[in-house]
C-alpha cells in the first residue's frame, strides 16, 4: 500500500517541488497550507506534472489544532510528516518578532502535538543553514556550534531543540533538515519561486532584471573578506532539495531505532554574487546590469556547509550545477513573469 505523507507548507517554492517528487514516487500526499505565501495553482501544477491525483489539500493554519487533525483525518493514517508552513523572511523577523515565533515555533508545536495524538512520530523538519550564525570556519559541519543572530533562525533552532526533547522522550524519528540557498525550478518551468513584491533573494532578483521588470540589481557590499568581496553563500537546485527529502523520509521509514539526524543540504561549493551574476549571463546570454551598494544590515560574509554527513548517512549530494539552476530558474521566469498570478 502506498504511504501516506502531510506535507505542511506544501504550496509553496519547496514544498510544491518535494509534493512532485513523492507523488512521482507514488506516495499519497495531503497538504496542509494556508497560501499566506502561495497559491493554489502550484498544486494543480503540481498534480498535472505528476499526471497524479493522490494529492489533497486541506486549507488551513498549523496552529490551529482543528485544522491539524483535519488534514490527519482526511483519509487513511498518516505515515510521516514534511513540515514546510513557516515564514522565513529575515528582515521582517526582526520588525515583527512574536510573529516569527508564533508561526515557526508555535506552529510546529502544534504540529507535534497532533502527530502524538495520531501516533504519527515520522518528521522532517525545514531547519536553515541561518542557525550556525557569523561563522569563522569553513566548511560548516553539523556539530559546530549554532549562534543564530536573528529571529528567523533563533525559531527554527528552538524547533529544532524541542524536536530533540521529544525524540528523549519517546518513539520519535525526526530528521532537521539545514537548507542552504535554494534556488532555481522544475525544468518544465511549471512550477518555481513566487515571491511577493520586490525579492528579498538574489536569485529572483536576478531573474527579474533579466526579464526587464528591475532595471538592475544593487549588490550588498564588495567589502567583504572572500574572493571578489562580495557575500558567499551555498547555493543549490531546488530539485536536489527536493530529491533531499525523498530519501531522508526512506532513511527514516526503513529505520528500526527512534532517531535524530540533523544534516547540512547544500552542494558544498560556496559561490560569490559575482560568481552567480556571471554564471547566470554565461547559462542564458543575458546580461544582468548591477551596481554596488552599501552591505545589507545582518548580512554574513560567507555561509558554506560540509554536505558529506548526508551523503554518508542517506546516500544523497548535489547533482545539478549552477548553469542548470541558472537554466531552470529563467525558464520559470519567462513563462511566468507574474509569477502563478499570471493565470486569470
Ligand atoms: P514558502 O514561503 O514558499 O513556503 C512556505 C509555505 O508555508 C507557503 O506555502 C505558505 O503559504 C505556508 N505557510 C506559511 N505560514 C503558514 C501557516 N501558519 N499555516 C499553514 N501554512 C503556512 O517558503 P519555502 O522557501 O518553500 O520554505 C519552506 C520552509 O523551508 C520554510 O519553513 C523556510 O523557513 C525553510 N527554509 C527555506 C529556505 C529558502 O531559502 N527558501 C532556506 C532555509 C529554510
Ligand atoms: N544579495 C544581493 N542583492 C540582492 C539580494 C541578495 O547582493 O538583491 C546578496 C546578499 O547580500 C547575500 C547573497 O546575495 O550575500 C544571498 O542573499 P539571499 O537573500 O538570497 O540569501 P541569504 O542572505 O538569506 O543567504
């Protein structure tokens, strides 16, 4: 029989991505989202792709219990769960606090909660590479130590120590999941990253100037300590992401003893904004105008993690290069310049 997975914040930029590659896989998904951050049609996308209808939405908010046990009780027993539903918007973190703790904590309390009261204790949990803080050496390894600096990150670490209480405490698998740079999209260009407004990211940034809906990208500083001075981050293809949870949720299906993993997703190799910059106009022959502006407040120089645990404990690293993140970020954009609200 087919397992059942929830996938919380399913709608959105990894979710919808993750929701294709287990349907392709032939799980049978319920997603619960509120599309506070997305939209229906990365579902109905999602289903077409997948040429599969085993996918049921269940719209609701993870802290609200009601509509937790709904998605739970929608058909048969929940195997495991992907919890995504969160908000991870740095800036606004720090001008709105309690509301970052609210979601991101409150909300995956919740979620546990229902998952004891339906003796579901399979999760993997959307943790980020942010909790390691302003690192001074490189490549980061997951037992070094974390020291988030805003609240975005200090939520997800908390989650990630209340996960840990509970796999003490009973017959829990839990796998945190420490992304770095997501970005690009599905090949097909069906499905991709639908920011709201003015990007907050590079990498949509990038997209838009080359699609001519910003005129340039301003670049945060290149007086930093890396190779050309501007940041370095890991960046890696949202469907390696993707691919990432497929067989974190085997490793934690197939496992016999209750456990713990936490585990960096990144390719390993950190690229500069330059690098990307000019990796995006190599893949697509567009040129991205930039000019230089002042450091972005909260930035960090250089975040690069050591992917090696995840190859060694789930079999799992990186296969897609920048060139194709760059390839399939800009077949999104082209066939979507307004991103799923191009559809009428
Ligand atoms: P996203 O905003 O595209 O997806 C989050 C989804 O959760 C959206 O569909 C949104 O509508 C939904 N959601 C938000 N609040 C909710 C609530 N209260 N109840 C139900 N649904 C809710 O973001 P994403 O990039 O796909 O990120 C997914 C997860 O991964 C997030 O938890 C994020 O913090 C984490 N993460 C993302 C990145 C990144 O760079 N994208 C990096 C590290 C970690
Ligand atoms: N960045 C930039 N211009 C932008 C957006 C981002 O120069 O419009 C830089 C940013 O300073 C950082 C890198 O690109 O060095 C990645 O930023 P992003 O916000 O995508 O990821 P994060 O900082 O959250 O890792």
């Amino acid at each position: 029989m087919a397992r059942r997975v929830l996938i919380t914040g399913g709608a959105g930029f990894i979710g919808s991505h993750t929701a294709l590659v287990l349907l392709e896989q032939g799980y049978e998904l319920v997603v619960l989202d509120n599309f506070d951050n997305s939209s229906p049609e990365a579902l109905k996308r999602v289903k077409t792709l997948a040429n599969s209808n085993a996918l049921e939405l269940v719209e609701g908010d993870v802290r609200d219990l009601d509509a937790v046990n709904r998605a739970f009780d929608r058909g048969g027993p929940v195997d495991g769960v992907i919890h995504f539903a969160g908000l991870k918007a740095v800036a606004e973190s720090v001008a709105n606090p309690l509301h970052y703790w609210d979601v991101n904590l409150n909300g995956s309390r919740v979620l546990a909660t229902a998952m004891e009261q339906h003796q579901c204790r399979t999760l993997v949990f959307s943790s980020t590479s942010t909790v390691y803080g302003e690192p001074e050496v490189f490549p980061l390894h997951e037992e070094m130590p974390t020291a988030p600096v805003h609240p975005y990150a200090q939520t997800k670490l908390a989650v990630e120590q209340m996960l840990s209480a509970l796999c003490r405490s009973g017959d829990w698998r839990v796998a945190c999941l420490r992304y770095f740079n997501p970005v690009g999209a599905h090949p097909s260009g069906r499905i991709g990253e639908d920011p709201l407004g003015t990007p907050n990211n590079l990498f949509p940034f990038i997209t838009q100037v080359a699609a001519g809906r910003r005129d340039k990208l301003r670049i945060f500083g290149q007086d930093y300590s890396t190779h050309d001075g501007t940041g370095i981050r890991d960046y890696l293809h949202v469907m390696d992401l993707a691919e990432a949870h497929s067989v974190t949720l085997d490793h934690l299906f197939h496992s016999t003893a209750p456990h713990q993993l936490t585990l960096n997703i990144g390719t390993g190799c950190g690229l500069s904004v330059l690098d990307v910059v000019r990796g995006f106009e190599k893949a697509t022959g567009l040129p991205i105008p930039y000019e230089v502006v002042a450091r972005r407040p909260g930035d960090v120089p250089k975040l690069e993690g050591c992917p090696q645990k995840a190859k060694d404990i789930l079999g799992w690293s990186a296969k897609r290069d920048l060139a194709q993140m760059c390839r399939d970020g800009w077949t999104w954009q082209q066939a979507n310049p307004l991103g799923y609200r191009s559809v009428p």
